[in-house]
C-alpha cells in the first residue's frame, strides 16, 4: 500500500474508533501505534482490507 492510500484511511478509522467512544487523544495514540504495526507487519503479510485491520489493532 503507497503512503497516500494509507494517508486516506488515518481520518476514517480515527472517526470510527472516535463513533466507538475512544477520547480523541486515546484513539490518536491508538492509531498511531497500530500504524507502527502495520510498518512492522505489511510488508511481509499485507492485509486484504488495511482500514479493518488498522481498525481492530487500534482497539486492542
């Protein structure tokens, strides 16, 4: 995934774990982390849908 197709998820899922009840500086720090993950993980084994899994490691 190129940086500006992973650029334009970074507001839906911010808004999505917002919608969830994460603070906004809680979901900020979470999806920061979980794109860290994705940098570790993705070029090895890149997801089918990257938002869903940004999504669902944010919430861990």
């Amino acid at each position: 995934m190129d940086e500006g197709a992973l650029c334009a998820l970074v507001p839906r899922v911010l808004a999505g774990l917002v919608r969830r009840g994460e603070d906004f500086d809680a979901a900020e720090d979470a999806l920061q982390e979980a794109l860290l993950e994705a940098l570790r993980v993705w070029p090895q084994h890149p997801p089918r849908d990257p938002r869903a899994w940004l999504a669902t490691v944010a919430t861990r």
